[in-house]
C-alpha cells in the first residue's frame, strides 16, 4: 500500500506565519525540543519531508517551510544584486530563515538542507555562525569542489532545466511525473505526490516566480554564487554529511571532500537512493539524523 502524505502529517500543524517581511508556509511538530529547520530543494515545498517531521519530533522539535517563491510562500521581487554584495537573490533564502528564527524566538537552530536547502544550510553556517547549532547536507548543491578530489557533478542539468520549466509551463500529470522522476529514478514517486506538486505549481504566481527562479540558477554567472572549499574549511558547528550513492549532481566522492573540509563533520551515504533521500528511504533518513542530533554518530 502506498504511504499517504495525509496520514504521514496526522498530529503535525499547518500554519502561515507573516512577520512583516514574508509569509512563510510552516508545518511542524510543535513542542519544546530543540529546533531543527527542515529546507527543501528548489522547486520544492515543505511536504518533502513529510515522512519524517512524526519520527524526528522524538528529539527535535521539527520545522519545515516553504521557501520564498516556493509552495504558498509569498514571491518578494527578486534582489538584482550580485554574489559579491551583502544582499543577492539567494541570500534572500537566507534571510527568510533567519527572519522566521526571529519571529519564533529562535536565538539559534539546527538546520537540515536537501539541495537548495544544503546551499542555504552552508549560507547560514558559514556567514551567520551564531545562528546555527548544527547542519545536515542532504545531497547539497551550490558547492565547487577541487578537481583534484572530485569529478564534476554527474548530472545533466540541461534536462534539469527542460523538465523543470516543460513543467511549469504546462502543469500536467505527465510532466510533473518526469520532474519528480528526475529527483528520484530508481523509483518512489507517488501519484499523490505528482498532484501535491502540480496544485502548487499551476498557482499562477508561484508558476511565474519559479520560472524566474530557474532563470538564475542556470544562468552563466551561477558558479560566482558556490561555496568554494576555502569557505567550507571555515565550518565549526557539528555538521552530517548525509549523501546517496546515486546522487545525480554530485557524486560520494564530494561528499567524501565534504567531510574531509569541515572538521567537525560526520559522514553517512545512504546506498540505492539518488537526490530525495529522505523521501526515499525515510526509516534511515530519520534514524541517522536522530542519532546526529543527540550527538551518538561517530565522525
């Protein structure tokens, strides 16, 4: 029988929180646990991790949104600034979490990031380190490693590209099922999923916000805005390297270079999953990322 993301969130709470600044989508497991904000990749939405928020709230109190121009999150205009000034577009993520950590009364967090979501994870850790408990990178993009140690990621983001946009320009089960197939080839995409999906993306202004989205991210100046390893080195807080061994944008061996960087890092690779691990294989997403969080991985 097929898990229902419905009977998945039984006992979680769905909310909308305005600061002022954005509206932010949120379902959470409330209580009084340490913080852990989940953050999803692009062209997601906080029902990615669904099947985890239940089993995870045993030691966290767990917090998924939706980002900026993502899901039913509001869609601010896009920042016209440039990588190497304070404000640029995907600092934007950035200060939505922060923003949201504030108006939860949340001096500090710890932050799981998938994709995008590790892009911006590395974002806080690295430029607001007081704000950050801890990390986990879940198949994390925005990342330029050494050639010496990795190869270039193994996908073809043109056909990211292609299905991402054939998808938002026409929103049909078909094309959202090839979307969603491309994060997760081995298998696991449900129907409901593809639905979930195509009623977020045929909302008229999150359609257009993301295309715009998918605009800057293969745009040709995109590699200006990774993470390169001097940076990284710069990592302090507890950090799980949390990979696939079918990852389709970068291979085991950055997250093997991942974990050689950050000193304070552990390393689990999760075997027969590509780029939605914790959809995929939930039980072992959840297990491994309890035990980083009470501290019992070994690095």
């Amino acid at each position: 029988m097929t898990q229902s993301i419905h009977v998945d969130l039984l006992g979680t709470e769905t909310r909308f929180i305005d600061t002022g600044m954005y509206r932010t989508r949120v379902i959470e497991v409330p209580n009084d646990k340490p913080p852990l904000i989940m953050l999803h990749g692009g062209g997601g939405h906080a029902e990615t991790y669904s099947r985890n928020l239940n089993r995870l709230s045993a030691v966290s109190r767990p917090i998924a949104l939706d980002f900026i121009w993502h899901g039913m999150s509001s869609r601010p205009k896009f920042s016209d600034g440039t990588a190497t000034q304070e404000i640029h577009w995907l600092r934007q993520f950035t200060l939505q979490v922060l923003d949201l950590m504030d108006h939860l009364s949340l001096p500090s967090a710890t932050i799981e990031g998938e994709s995008l979501g590790g892009w911006i994870a590395l974002d806080l850790a690295i430029n607001f380190p007081e704000r950050v408990d801890a990390i986990v990178l879940n198949t994390a993009w925005g990342i330029a490693l050494d050639a010496e140690f990795v190869q270039a990621g193994e996908a073809d983001l043109d056909a990211l590209r292609e299905t991402s946009v054939a998808a938002l320009t026409n929103p049909t089960f078909e094309t959202l099922r090839t979307r969603l197939e491309w994060l997760m080839p081995l298998g696991g995409v449900t129907d409901e999923l593809v639905l979930l999906r195509q009623a977020l993306w045929s909302i008229p202004e999150t359609r257009e916000a993301l295309l715009e989205y998918y605009d800057r991210l293969f745009s040709a100046d995109i590699s200006d805005y990774y993470f390169e390893e001097p940076e990284i080195r710069t990592i302090r807080c507890p950090t799980l390297v949390l990979w696939t061994d079918k990852n389709p944008i970068h291979g085991v061996d950055a997250a093997e270079r991942l974990h050689d960087l950050i000193d304070a890092s552990s390393l689990h690779i999760m075997e027969g999953c590509a780029h939605w691990p914790q959809w995929e294989r939930p039980a072992e997403h959840d297990e491994v990322v309890a035990r980083f969080l009470v501290g019992e991985l070994d690095q």
